[in-house]
C-alpha cells in the first residue's frame, strides 16, 4: 500500500500542468477575490475597523476548503488511469488486496491534498501579510494545519466515493470539470452561502467540503468575529450569511462542526469498505 502511494505521489508532482489544474478552482477563487469579490463582500460594513484582514481570512479559510476538494479528486484521477491500462489488475496479480490499492489511492490523494493545502496557505498569508499587514496567531496556525489533515482524508473517501462511478478519462473530466466549477460556490468562497437560495444552501449543507471549511473559518475568525459585532445576533447574522457557521435548527459551533465531518468521514469509510468487499468477493467467486 504505501509504495503505490508512493509511486502516485510521484507521478502526481512529476505532471505540473495536472498539478496547476488541481489548483485553479483555487487560483480563481484568489484571483476573484482580489480583483472584485472583497469589496463587494464588505458592503455596508466596510467602514468597520479591521474589515479587510477579517476578509482575508474568511477567504483563506474558504480557499483552502476548494483545494481540499479539488486537489484530492485530481489525486484519484490516477486510479481512473491505471483501471483503463488494467494497471490495477497487475497489482492484483503481485498479490497486493483490493482493500490495499484503494487506500493506496486514497492515502497517496490525502497526503497530495494536506501538502496543497499548506502551499496554499503559506502563499495566500505571505501575501496578504505583505498587502494588508495581516497577522495569525501561532496557535491558530497550528490548528489550522492539525484541521487540514482531517479536511484532506474526509475529501480523499469523498472522491473514493465518487470514483467507484468513474471508469474512464472522458466520464472523470466531466466530473472534474464539474467538481472545479461548483467547489467555489459549496465552500462559499464565489459567494456567500447566505446569499445562494434556500435549495441552494440546503444542498451545501450536505457536502463535507462545506464543514470543513467552516471549520477553517472558524479557527481563524472567532476572536475577530466578537470584535467586529459585539452584538450576538448581529454576529450570528454575519456568521451564517457568510458560510463561517452553517445551520440547520441553529448555529453549528466549532465542535458541532467538527464532530460532523468525523461522522461524514465515519459514513463515506464504511461506504468505501463495503464496495470494496463487494468487489472482492464477486472477484474472487469468478476466479472459482
């Protein structure tokens, strides 16, 4: 298992123009923000002390939400690629399980995803640090980076999830393209999610990427939001049109986020696990 994922790991950094497509749902993301979303997004509060570092941050949390999604789906792409060589069944034949090649993949897409994710970051920080001065606590980064590794494994089942209907390249850059397109709008980073339509929201609401970007806002801009609004239900107003607390009957506090991206990563594993076993034993019942 881990030399497969050391073999994808390779051939996924080796190909720059797969990794720059990994990337360009976040690229656009930073891009739009700069050139036009941030001071559209400020509006009326604008005038407010500490605004544009707040901003900076909301979109730093939602950019690497995207990268989450899009990097660990380019990830898996490998294992699109292998299936149509019949790479796979050659692994099979050296005696390696199918449970061992797909968390292979699926190892190899996470780890490609938290290292995307911290690229990310660090060039989003140095340059807004460098344009607006912006400044994040050591303990935040930390955490921030600790969230990464849960938000990287969560999208790489997701994608797993995904690829079990994929098997072809034609079928995958649909997807992909897809994927690149609509990963903007599930962590609210194109617009905000209390601005989409009620359907719209609801149908946010049931991705993982969207929590665990609340996650990575929430790291990062609790202590800013009580500065900001003083006010709790100006907060609560801003926190949720903003996609930094999703709700359902209320506000999903940090922990609340938390505990339900380990139960949608609980879900999308046994989901994982049960195809595989499927697939394994109708193998193994045409090999006899």
């Amino acid at each position: 298992m881990f030399i497969l994922c050391y073999r994808n790991l390779l051939l996924y950094f080796r190909n720059k123009s797969g990794v720059f497509f990994s990337l360009l749902a976040a690229i656009i993301s930073f891009i739009l923000y700069i050139a036009f979303l941030k001071d559209t997004i400020a509006g009326d509060w604008g005038r407010i002390p500490g605004h544009t570092a707040f901003l900076d941050l909301w979109l730093i949390g939602g950019t690497l939400g995207i990268t989450a999604i899009t990097t660990t789906l380019s990830a898996l792409s490998q294992k699109v690629e292998d299936h149509e060589k019949d790479t796979e069944n050659d692994f099979i034949l050296t005696g390696t399980s199918r449970f061992k090649l797909t968390f292979g993949y699926v190892l190899s897409a996470a780890i490609i995803s938290y290292i995307m994710q911290i690229v990310v970051f660090v060039v989003m920080y140095v340059y807004f640090h460098f344009v607006d001065d912006l400044s994040i606590a050591l303990p935040k980064i930390v955490v921030l980076i600790s969230l990464m590794v849960l938000g990287s494994v969560i999208n790489a089942l997701v994608s797993a999830v995904i690829m079990i209907f994929v098997h072809n390249r034609n079928t995958l850059n649909a997807i992909a393209s897809l994927v690149g397109t609509v990963s903007g709008f599930l962590v609210g980073a194109y617009i905000p999610i209390g601005i989409l339509p009620e359907f719209a929201q609801f149908l946010v609401k049931l991705t993982p990427g969207s929590y665990v970007a609340s996650l990575y806002r929430q790291t990062l801009l609790n202590d800013d939001m009580i500065d900001l609004f003083p006010k709790v239900a100006q907060r609560n107003e801003f926190s949720e049109e903003l996609g930094i607390q999703l709700k359902w009957n209320h506000l999903l506090n940090f922990n609340q986020s938390l505990m339900t991206v380990i139960g949608l990563f609980v879900l999308f594993l046994i989901i994982v696990l049960i195809v595989e076993y499927r697939i394994s034993n109708k193998m193994n019942k045409l090999d006899y």
